[in-house]
C-alpha cells in the first residue's frame, strides 16, 4: 500500500492563472473528477491516492520542481487542463512534455501504447497555436457533447449545464481509470527545470539589421525518375527539373521552391537557385565567403540516392555554420510502417552527424517539417543563419570568442549535457549514449527546443511571474 501511496490516478496539470481566475470552478472540477474516479474504483483506494495537485499536496519546506517531478513521474495518467493559459504557460509545457516523454518511453519499451495523457478542454483554443506534436493527441469524443467540444468545461459550469458537465467528468474518470489500469512504467528522477516543453513556442529570433543573399540549393527528385519506378514513390508531385518538386497537396505556390523564395523575399532578401552537385560544400564555403547563407531544400525520397548521397554527406561531415537544411514530410509519405521507417532511414543515413542536431534551438537542421509549419521554419532558419554570418564577421579578438563562450574554453559542445527525456523528432534509430549529468535520465535524449546548458528563463514557483 505505500507503494501504491507514490502512484496517484492522475497528476493534475494546470494553469495557474485559470486558478486564479476561477478558482472555483478549477476546484470543483478537480474535486468532482476525484470523486467520481473514487466511486469507479471501489471504496478500497484512499482519496489521497486517486490524485495530486501542487496546491493541495505540497509541504512547507518541499522542493516544488523536484517533488513535481517525482510525481509526473509517477502518477498513472495526467490531466491537462486546456486554455489558452495552459499552452503560455513554461511549467504547463515542461509537465506535458515530460509525461507525453514518459508515454512515449514506455511504448518504445514494451510496444504497448497507453494513452494516459489525458487533455480536458477547459478553455476553447485555436489548433493552429498549438504545436503539432500536441495535435496529434484527440481531446474530445462525441459522447462528451458538442457543447463541450464548441465551448470547453469552463462555460458548461458557468452556464450551469449540469447534466452535460457531469457527462464529461464521467467520460475523463473513466479515461482515467482504464489508462491507470494498464501501469505506464514508472520515469526514473529527472530535472523538470531543465527540460524544454512544446509550448509557449519559441519566440522567432530578432531580424538581421540589413538584408542579404540567400542561395537555394534543391535536391529533388524527377518526374522521368519516379515514372521509372512505377509511380511507388510517394514523394509528391515531380516535374522535368527538381525545382519542380511539390510534397505538399494541394500545393499553395507551384513549387516547394517557389514557396521558398516568396518566404525569404517576402523578409527582404534575395535568393538565388541551383541543385545540389559535387561542388556543394566548395559552393557553401564560397558563399560564406561572400557573406552569404545557404538553405538547403533536400527531398527525403531521394537523399540516399546515387545523384546526392556523396554531396550531401559531404556536407554532414564539415561545419557549415551559416547553412541551413530543411527536409519535408510529403503530405502522401507515410505516417507509420515499414515504409516510414526505411524513408527517415535513409536520411539519417546521409545525415549522421546532422540528425543528432534536428531538435536544437539553433534551428538550422530540420526534418519532417509540415505544409504548416514551413513558413516559419524557414523565416527562423533563414534569420539565424543571417545572424550567425554577422557575428561570422565580427573580431572577436585573440580569445576567438572564449571569453563569451563560443570558443573552446566554455562553448555548447563542451558544457554538460542538458538532462532531458527522450522524445525522439524522427522515426526510431540507434540509441545513442549521451553523457549523464545531474539528475539526467538513462540513455535520454533532447527534448524539442531543448537547449545545452542551464535553463536561466525557468521562473521559481511562487515569484511574481511565475504562470503555471
């Protein structure tokens, strides 16, 4: 029984300015899925071990982050209590992050998928503000009513539709109880402070003072090409040059390409095209030279190909700071199975030292970027690139930029390793055996928008701006 003490039914996770706004509706629907959770498990289960929520549960003296962690670490299943709040808030996105993590952990363990993260709409949000790996989680179902799924739980109490109200609380503690069923595994002890939630999304890094050249370079595939394989390829729409190439459908601009220089002459620079060749890495480093960046548009159908697998991998074994690399996911790729697997394979394979770099905030390596999210990928990417060239251009003096951390003596690629959960942004692969630090997770990877070093932006629990 004091095991089971440590394993609560939910975690409840929450906004805490939705707290303190409607405190009361916040409480009573807090009490009343406990309740009615209690009343589907029988009499046996003790009403401290059917739920934990910070306000209720920690002590004076507690360290909050660590014992937040312990029990997101935990409980059977989470509660995620949607609003716009919800996904402003660092420590809501920390605590999604680090169960949906833990969620994944346990399927890539055992095979078993147990959706114990459980979302409630408390508040309607926009899907378009929420991050993608967010929407792929349902939040509704039709017999929680279309009142809900239109208005949120938060206005149902408000207007007090009561039987529509206890409907939903009804569907959530069932949710709860059969996912508590099937015994998530446990996370070992980690650094909630350290790890980098989906949401809020990054701020776009500050615009380069003055506009410059961007060179495209395209490695697609071919209409000739793709009818010689009998139309398997599930690339997109190919055309006689690879510049033509369209992964996503319907397409909004007559080429991925054409889409590409509207973004980055839309933010006041000029572009010029070509297609990958053996000359690549000798291009980029002239370009530099010139002062100016370089984006790769790269098809995954085609990257392990003989026409620029030797080009590409040319490029992944050099640093190419001011070079950015953006690989799509077709609208017809697909989603799972054997055929994603080998597609994502095959990338890492061109990209063996780049892949490992897909998640980090410096943003210039991406895979399976979305219709919806290329836009701004690319608007980031190309603005980090430009940024980078300026400071390529500054002199830094003997120390080569030590003094400020971007040398030797104190830069990323020597500080510790920044303790995270393993999310994985590509299909599985290799697990690689990062170095263990603090309270750093076995065989953990990076969190998307994780960073390597301290998280100085993590407010403590309790100041004034704190938002969970």
């Amino acid at each position: 029984m004091e095991q089971e003490q440590h394993r609560p039914y939910f975690f409840f996770s929450y906004a805490r300015t939705d707290f303190e706004a409607e405190d009361a509706f916040v409480n009573q629907f807090y009490n009343d899925l406990r309740d009615e959770l209690g009343r589907l498990v029988g009499a046996g289960v003790r009403v401290e071990e059917l739920a934990y929520r910070d306000t209720e549960q920690l002590r004076l003296g507690d360290d909050w982050a660590e014992k937040l962690a312990t029990m997101l670490g935990r409980s059977r299943t989470m509660i995620a209590l949607y609003s716009p709040a919800y996904f402003a808030s660092l420590y809501c996105g920390k605590e999604w992050t680090a169960f949906r993590g833990r969620v994944r952990r346990h399927h890539e363990d055992t095979g078993e998928l147990i959706s114990a993260l459980v979302p409630v709409l408390w508040e309607p949000v926009e899907p378009g503000d929420l991050a993608d790996e967010v929407n792929k989680i349902q939040w509704a179902q039709p017999d929680m009513g279309e009142a809900y799924a239109r208005h949120g739980l938060r206005a149902l109490l408000r207007t007090a539709q009561a039987g529509a109200y206890e409907q939903v609380v009804r569907v959530v503690a069932e949710r709860v109880r059969d996912a508590a069923a099937r015994r998530l595994g446990e996370l070992p002890e980690f650094d909630l402070g350290a790890v980098r939630g989906y949401f809020p999304p990054p701020a776009a890094p500050p615009v380069a003072s003055a506009p410059g050249m961007v060179r495209l370079f395209i490695a697609a595939g071919r209409a000739s090409e793709a009818a010689a394989e009998g139309g398997s390829r599930a690339g997109g729409w190919y055309g006689a040059k690879p510049w033509h190439w369209a992964p996503y459908h319907p397409p909004t601009q007559p080429s991925l390409v054409a889409r590409a220089q509207q973004v980055i002459t839309g933010a006041g620079h000029a572009t010029t095209l070509e297609e990958v060749d053996t000359a690549l890495v000798d291009k980029l480093d002239q370009a530099r030279e010139d002062s100016q960046v370089s984006i790769l548009l790269v098809d995954p159908w085609v990257a392990g190909g003989e026409r620029y697998r030797t080009a590409l991998r040319a490029y992944d074994e050099q640093n190419h700071p001011v070079t950015g690399v953006m690989v799509p996911a077709g609208s017809d790729d697909p989603a799972d199975g054997p055929g994603r697997d080998a597609l994502w394979a095959g990338v890492r394979d061109v990209f063996r030292r780049n892949w490992l770099r897909r998640s980090d905030l410096e943003h210039l390596f991406r895979v399976k970027v979305s219709r919806e999210s290329f836009d701004n990928e690319l608007t980031i990417m190309v603005t980090v690139a430009q940024n980078k060239l300026m400071d390529d251009n500054l002199d830094w003096g003997d120390d080569g930029g030590d003094a400020f951390g971007f040398g030797p003596g104190g830069g990323p690629d020597t500080g510790p390793a920044m303790p995270g959960l393993a999310i994985p942004a590509g299909p599985p692969g290799p697990r690689q055996e990062p170095a263990r630090v603090n309270r750093g997770l076995p065989g953990s990877t990076d969190l998307p928008h994780q960073s390597r070093g301290k998280d100085t932006a993590a407010p403590l629990r309790g100041e004034k701006n704190h938002d969970h």
